[in-house]
C-alpha cells in the first residue's frame, strides 16, 4: 500500500514524492488511495478558504480560494481532462478521431464553454456555504475533494476497458475490483456522515453519494462513445463528482 499512496499522491497532485513502482498492480491500489489524497488536498484547500472567511473575505471570495487551492495542487489536471472530454464528446465525431482530438494540447469551444460554467457552479455553491459559516464551507470543500476522488476507483473497475493503449488510463483501467471501490466509498460516506451527527446536517453524505451517480452517468457514457476510458477520462469524472456534489449541496440548503 505503501507504493500505492506513493503512486497516487506523485499522479495525482502536485506534492512531490518519489515514485518507486509503476505497474498495473501498483496503480490499482493508487487508485484505492486516492480519496486519502482527496482528503489532504481538500483538507489544504478548505483551510484556504476557510482563513480568507474568517478573515471577513466574505463566501465569494472564500470559494476562489478554495478552487484555485485545489487547482494548483492539480497542477489543473482534473480541469483539463474535463476539457477534453467535452471537447471529444461535443464533436459528433467517431471514437478514433474523438480521441485523436482529446489528445490534441488545445481546448476546443465546448471544452471552454464546459470549464466555464462548471468553474462558475463551483464557485457559486461554495460561496453559499463559506457564507453561512466558514466551517460549513470548509466541510464543503471536502465532501468535493473526496467524491472527486472516490470517483476515480469507480473509473478504474476490472471490467472497464482502456479506450487505447499507452498513457495513465491504460495503465489504471481495470484494475480495482467493485469490493474495494465500494469500501473505500463507504469509508467516505461514513466520515462524512460522522461530521453530519456533529452539524445536524446530513447533506454532505447525501451530496457525495449524489456527485458518484453522477460521474457513474459520465462513465458510462463515455465507455460507450469512446470505446473505455482515458486519464482524460477519470479527470472529466472527478470534476463532475465534485461538481455534482457542491450543487447538491446548494440545492438541498
């Protein structure tokens, strides 16, 4: 487990650690990992945010923090892969030349339009809760990071196929059973659901079992177009957790 957090936290954010093993077996486990990396770049964000709310920022200006927090420790790689899938899904085109465009470094109109408008939501449903208190919108940011990453063992089960061969989604595709991703899921949900016994608030369990059916919706949709999955792929499906997850939690305040 030990390469297997090496793994995801070298991959998947941009703290540096030495990565010892890259296989097969090894990314599977990273990918089991990843909400324990949710956790610590949720948690660096929430506090961002959370400091400029106390500080009297006020929410909008709290939920930037937050995103652009979470978006440097990507280094944006969760935000590209959004990019490019919608720019592969919005073409029309066959799989082969989808792909071919989701590979290309530019960002088409509808990657654009769907950054945009996801950055937008995003913003405008933390703004809410760092409104409400800054501990809200701190618990907030957290549910997003780890339905985020939660989202990705979902992306990886052993019967999803990879899109193509080379790159990050041929090497995590298929390699982490149903049972692990569950239980890992389960484990976020009964945190979140501890944190809500304290609040009084069930909304964040509820909001990141919503942002997983959501990028569940996201998978299957593109397994279908594309033919499996790509890095792009789990990043599009990330956002979308996350995404889901805050909007969930602003619709049901």
């Amino acid at each position: 487990m030990l390469d297997g957090l090496r793994f995801a936290f070298g991959t998947l954010s941009v703290l540096r650690v030495r990565v010892d093993r890259w296989d097969r077996e090894t990314a599977g486990r990273a990918m089991l990992a990843a909400p324990l990396v949710g956790l610590v770049l949720g948690g660096l964000a929430a506090g961002a945010g959370a400091l400029v709310a106390w500080r009297g920022g006020g929410g909008l200006l709290a939920a930037t923090a937050a995103v652009a927090a979470l978006a440097a420790l990507t280094r944006g790689l969760h935000l590209d892969g959004l990019a490019d899938v919608a720019d592969g899904l919005g073409s029309g085109k066959p799989a082969e030349d989808a792909l071919r465009i989701m590979k290309q470094s530019d960002i088409g109109p509808f990657g654009v339009l769907t950054l945009v408008l996801t950055l937008l939501a995003q913003l405008a449903a933390l703004a809410g809760e760092f409104g409400r208190s800054p501990g809200r919108g701190a618990l907030a940011v957290l549910t997003a990071a780890l339905a985020a990453r939660c989202a990705l063992a979902w992306g990886c089960l052993r019967p999803v196929p990879a899109a193509r061969p080379g790159g990050l989604g041929a090497m995590v595709a298929g390699t982490v059973p149903p049972a692990g991703a569950l239980a890992v899921s389960a484990l976020c949900v009964a945190g979140l659901c501890a944190a809500a016994v304290t609040l009084g608030d069930w909304r964040y369990p509820v909001a990141l079992t919503a942002g997983l059916a959501c990028a569940w919706l996201l998978l299957r949709r593109c397994v279908r177009r594309f033919g499996g999955i790509t890095g792009d792929v789990l990043g599009a499906m990330a956002e979308t957790a996350g995404t889901a997850a805050l909007l969930a939690l602003a619709l049901t305040r």
